[in-house]
C-alpha cells in the first residue's frame, strides 16, 4: 500500500532485498510492469533487486492515474521511502523513461544510475490519439501497436515459436483502464522539463533506442543525451519502439551496465 492505495510490484521471481542492489523498472503509457518480464527477471537472478512497478492506475496498482510526470517520479520516491530504499538505478520506457529521468534528478545522488528507454525530450502525442484515448476509442490502440515495431517484428519475426509481439502489445492495451491511457499520453504531451532534469542527473546514464523506433525516433533524442554528462547511446538494430521485447538480450545487457554502478 502506498498513499491508501494497492500497488502491483513484480520482482523477477526473487524476495525483493532491499540491502541488494535496486533498480526499479517504469513502464510506459498504457501499460504495466509485464513489458519488463525478461528484463525483471534477468536481472533478479543476477544480483539485483528488482522493482518492477505498476504505477496508480495500471496493472496491480489502483487508480487514479497520476495526471504528471512529476507526480508520478515523486511517486516512485515514496515507494522506495516506504520500501527502506537508500539508493537505486532507474530505468524507464517512453512515458516512463521522463519518469525515470524526472526522478532521478529529483533523486540526486540516491540515483545510482539511469537507463533510458525509447525517449525523447519532448513527447508530443498526436492529437488523433490524445482524442481517441479520451473517447476509450479502439483507434488510439491501434495507433501505438503499429507504431511501436520494427519492420521485422511486424512481419512475425520473434524468437518463440508461434509469438506475434504487435498481438502481444494489442492485448496489454486493451486490457488497460482507457482513462489511465489517455491521462498518461496527456502527461507525455504537457511535459516540458526533460532537459533541465537533464542537466541535473550525475549518475551513470545510458539511453537505449530502437533504429527502427517510430514514436520515439533516435535522432530527436539527440539534445537529452548532449544535456546528461557522460551519457551514452545505445541504438538496437533492427529494434522498435518496444526493444523490451524486440531485442531483450540486448536491453539486458544495457541495464545490467547502469545497474552496476
């Protein structure tokens, strides 16, 4: 419980141990801590503990929403306060990498490290979407699934036998509450402070981007990595907006690198 409200938590498969290395893991709009289930429990078995959450309104976690970006990274504050979390590396995806970037400057140095995970510094939302997502129409589902992978992955192209990652994204959506939707893509588009949240992180960063990302391409994430000191780039080839689950070793990999520090 946090605020008087549920919170869905998932950990990897591991006891959450709050003297172990933590880093938390933020989903974006729409969606909930199962986007990270490789990432989660990789991670976990490596060392680490893992908090994958659920913010209010989504998954496990009650409503409402948090209508802010900023709310929402004091949000993950509290819940580590509550938690006994001294100190932890964030990672974010989309909405949730300004979650995590808001929340580590918020942080200082309790912020051991930064992932962040097809973003840009300014996440505008088309309109069509913001006003579909508001009407709980299904076009706005629509929209984020065909933007969010690339070529191959649309084409079927996946590890497991049988799995079609576009259905897979499809049906997390559709199983979302349509409000918590549209007042994140909201938060997304209202958010204006990514760069000087920028200036302010001093832990090591990465941002991990997909070449093939339509929503969040890499090219306009550019100013947020020349604002974080030291930060580096990551591009997946091949890889969507959904690199999570496009290139799961590889984002692995990247956060194992941030979670080390």
């Amino acid at each position: 419980m946090l605020d008087s409200r549920s919170i869905g938590i998932a950990t990897g498969g591991r006891p959450f141990d709050p003297h172990l290395p933590v880093i938390v893991l933020v989903h974006g709009a729409g969606m909930d801590h199962t986007v990270w289930a490789y990432q989660a429990r990789a991670l976990a078995h490596r060392g680490w503990s893992v908090l994958a959450v659920d913010l209010p309104g989504h998954g496990g976690s009650a409503g409402p929403a948090l209508d802010s970006v900023a709310a929402m990274a004091g949000w993950i504050w509290r819940l580590l306060d509550q938690l006994g979390v001294a100190r932890a590396a964030l990672a974010g995806h989309s909405m949730g990498s300004l979650v995590a970037l808001e929340a580590a400057a918020m942080g200082g140095d309790r912020t051991t490290g930064l992932a962040l995970l097809g973003t840009v510094p300014q996440m505008a939302v088309h309109p069509t979407m913001l006003e579909s997502a508001r009407a709980g129409d299904h076009r706005v589902i629509d929209m984020m699934v065909g933007w969010s992978f690339g070529r191959q992955s649309l084409l079927g192209s996946v590890g497991t036998p049988g799995g079609y990652l576009p259905a897979g994204a499809e049906r997390l959506l559709e199983r979302g509450d349509r409000q918590s939707l549209a007042s994140d893509l909201a938060a997304c588009a209202t958010y204006q402070d990514a760069l000087a949240a920028a200036a302010r992180v001093a832990c090591p960063t990465r941002l991990i981007l997909g070449a093939e990302d339509k929503m969040t391409t890499p090219a306009k994430a550019a100013p947020l990595a020349r604002a974080i000191a030291g930060s580096r780039t990551i591009v997946l080839p091949g890889a969507g907006h959904m690199m999570m689950q496009e290139a799961p070793g590889a984002v692995t990999a990247a956060l194992t690198e941030i979670a080390r520090a």
